[in-house]
C-alpha cells in the first residue's frame, strides 16, 4: 500500500540534539532507509521541514544533506498541510510558546525533554494537545541504550528477586570555559534561560525509574551549584545562576529506594558515564550506556570486614557480563520509528505530553526539595489528570 509521506517541522535542528540525534541519526536515517515500516509491510516515507532562526546555518545544512525544505518561518511551516509533525529540540525556555502554537495549528507533537520550565506550562501543554486531540510524544532516550534494555531484561525475567535499591551515578568534568572551551552550552548553566543539571536530568530518572522500577512516590533532593563562574561561547565571564550538581534520594512504589547523584563538577570513575546499580533478594546488577554486569546470589562472595588486612579478593571478577542477544539502534532512532507509526497507523504509544509532564514534575519538586530542605511526595499524574 502507498502512503503519502510524513512531513516533519524540524525547529532547533542547528542545536546539538536537533542536528545531530534528531536530524542526522533519526530523520535522515529513516529517510535513507526508505521510511518506517509499517504493520502490513508497507514503508511511509519522512520528509524534514528545517526550521531556526540563521537562514544562513539551515541553508548550509539543507545543501550538505540534500534537504529541499528550509525556512525561518515557523507560522507560515504551521499554516501548510504538508507538515503533520511539529518536532521541538530548541532550547528548554523557547520551547512551551512553540509547542502551543503548534498544537493550535492541529499538528502532532514530538519534542525533546523537559517539555516545559514548569510543571503548571508542562500539564497546560498535555491538556491542551489532549483537547486538541493531536498526538504527542516527547524523547525517553535512555530506555533505549543497550545498558538499559539489557536492565529491563534482568528485571522482566524475575533475576533481582525483591528489588531493594537503586544506585545512580551520572555525571563528568564540563570545563569552566575558561582555559579550554565548555563542551556543554552555557544556557546549561543559567536558571533564566532554563538551565540546571535538576532540570535537565531528573526527567530522564523520572521516566527510567518509572517504567524499569516503579512510579517516584516522594523526592529528596540536595541541588548546588559548585562553579559559581564560567566563560560563555564569546569568551565572557558570567554567573552560573543554575545547579550544577543534585544529590537526590527518590522514593518509588513498592518501598525501593533510589538514590541518584548528579553532577557536572565531578571526575568520571567508573566504566561509563551514567551507572545504575540495582541490588536484589536475588541478584544484583550495574548498568551503564551499553553494557550491564550481574551477580547472582550463587556467585556472592561473603566479604569479613577486617581493617587490619589488606584486600586481596578483587570484587570486579565476581560480576558476569550481560550478553546483548539483540541489536540495538540509535535510540532516538527507535523512538521516531514508534512515533512515526503512532501517527501513521495508530500504533499505541504511551510516552506522551503527560509522561513528559511528570518529569517536569520531578524537576520541580527537586528543587523545592533542595530549597526548603524537606521530602516532596508526589500523588500519582496518570492518563486521567
Ligand atoms: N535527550 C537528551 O539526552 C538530551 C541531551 C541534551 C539536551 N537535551 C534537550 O534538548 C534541547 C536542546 O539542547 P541542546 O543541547 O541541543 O542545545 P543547543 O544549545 O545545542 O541547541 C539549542 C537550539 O535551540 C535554538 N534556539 C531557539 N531559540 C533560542 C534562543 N532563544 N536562544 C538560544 N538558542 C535558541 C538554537 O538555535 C539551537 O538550534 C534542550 O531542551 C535540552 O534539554 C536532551
């Protein structure tokens, strides 16, 4: 069967995630693969609208990859029919404003986390394209890297027994800018143009724990900022006025506690630069981007705690590679492919505005958490609020 293809507006495609996770290793994959597959075998096409604010930067990008359709227009991309997805990957603070427009003009919506600076903005967002009855689907990238499919493996197939904690570390050196250039950009790193590690990271530990674990019942959290000064893009010195580390215990249904360092001020030692470890009744497990060790009951090692001998076991042998058995695409790949067929043929897709919405969610309550120095509980947000 043939299909028209799918348009898509592509605004923020000049930025990091928009050129390349979105457009690059996502769009124009698909694209190049002939489109997604559907249930009945049939392909439908994608076409990318790029939109920004540098005519000049979406001209060179649309000439180096072939890309007839570009503009600075975002009204006049909304107004035409040809364009079914409006896809936002703009920065955090330019992003609700965007997205309202773009479900007023009736188009569906994929866009980059957190969804909104607000929790309030966030469920306005849900609401109204629920109303509107556009689809929508915003980013769960982590649930796609091979570390954390290999995680939800263990954790479907009964491995961990009674899961009894969670244990993150995410985190690495981002340079002040000033004797070698930032590898992150500096809106990152100011409150007012929606920066901050609380925000950006605790809706992907919000949608990793939900759905490998459980649903965040309650937040504690510690949010600082330990660079109070960087040196922007232009070389200008200014005050880092976000969080640049959280260190924050989350409490998730079922009694399993989680407990989740963040930070941007810290050096890596460990295999990866996210690790989750998970202890069991059973088992126990630590997940990185790709890869994941277990160990079972049977292979741990019974350890005497003895200050006055020096350690002679290596603890690191006692873990078991988790083997991929599968292969594993981009992520952010996967997850257009899903959201491609959500619009296409109504396949169900479930992380939408409002999953979104409880990641903002989070995020808030992180901070507030950190601010007056209490435990924030947090009801339960399902489908029907
Ligand atoms: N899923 C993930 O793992 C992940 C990782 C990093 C960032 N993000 C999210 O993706 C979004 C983009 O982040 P990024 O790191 O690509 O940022 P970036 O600074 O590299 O790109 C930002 C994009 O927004 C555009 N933009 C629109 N209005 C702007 C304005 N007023 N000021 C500055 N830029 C403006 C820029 O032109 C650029 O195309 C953010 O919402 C961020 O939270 C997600």
């Amino acid at each position: 069967m043939a299909h028209d293809p799918i348009g898509i507006i592509m605004n923020g495609v000049t930025g990091r995630m928009g050129y390349r996770q979105h457009l690059l290793r996502s769009v124009l994959a698909i694209r190049q693969a002939g489109g997604v597959l559907l249930a009945d075998g049939s392909r439908v096409q994608v076409e990318p609208l790029l939109v920004g604010r540098s005519e000049s930067k979406l001209a060179e990008i649309a000439k180096q990859h072939d890309i007839p359709d570009w503009t600075t227009d975002l009204d006049a991309a909304l107004s035409d029919p040809r364009w079914q997805i409006y896809g936002d990957f703009q920065i955090t603070s330019a992003r609700v404003a965007a997205i309202k427009q773009a479900i007023a003009a009736g188009k569906a919506i994929y866009t980059e986390k957190p969804t909104a600076g607000t929790l309030d903005e966030a469920l306005e967002l849900a609401a109204l394209a629920r109303s509107a009855g556009v689809k929508n689907g915003v980013v769960h990238d982590k649930l796609y890297l091979p570390g954390l499919r290999k995680l939800a493996r263990l954790v479907e197939s009964g491995f961990f027994g009674r899961i009894l904690s969670i244990r993150g570390e995410f985190g690495y050196w981002v340079f002040e800018g000033d004797w070698q250039p930032a590898q992150r950009p500096s809106w990152n790193y100011r409150a007012e143009d929606g920066g901050g590690i609380v925000a950006d990271m605790f809706p992907h530990w919000n949608y990793v724990l939900e759905n490998l674990f459980g649903p965040v019942e309650a937040v504690y959290a510690r949010a600082v900022t330990h660079v109070p000064t960087r040196v922007d893009e232009a070389g200008q010195e200014y005050p880092a006025t976000a969080d640049d580390a959280a260190y924050a215990v989350f409490e998730l249904a079922g009694g399993v506690l989680a407990q989740i360092n963040s930070s941007w001020a810290v050096r890596v030692n460990r295999k990866e630069l996210v690790e989750f470890q998970v202890d069991g009744t059973h088992g126990s497990a630590v997940a990185g981007l790709f890869g994941c060790r277990a160990q079972h009951r049977t292979a741990t090692p019974k350890p005497v705690w003895n200050p006055d001998l020096a350690e002679t076991h290596d603890y690191f042998t006692d873990w078991a590679e988790v083997p991929d058995n599968d292969t594993f695409d981009n992520g952010f790949r996967t997850q257009w492919e899903q959201f491609v067929r959500h619009v296409a043929e109504d396949a169900p897709y479930s992380y939408d505005l409002l999953a979104g919405a409880r990641g903002v969610r989070l995020a808030e309550a992180g901070l507030e958490s950190s601010r007056t120095g209490r435990r924030i509980e947090l009801p339960a947000l399902g489908k029907d609020a």
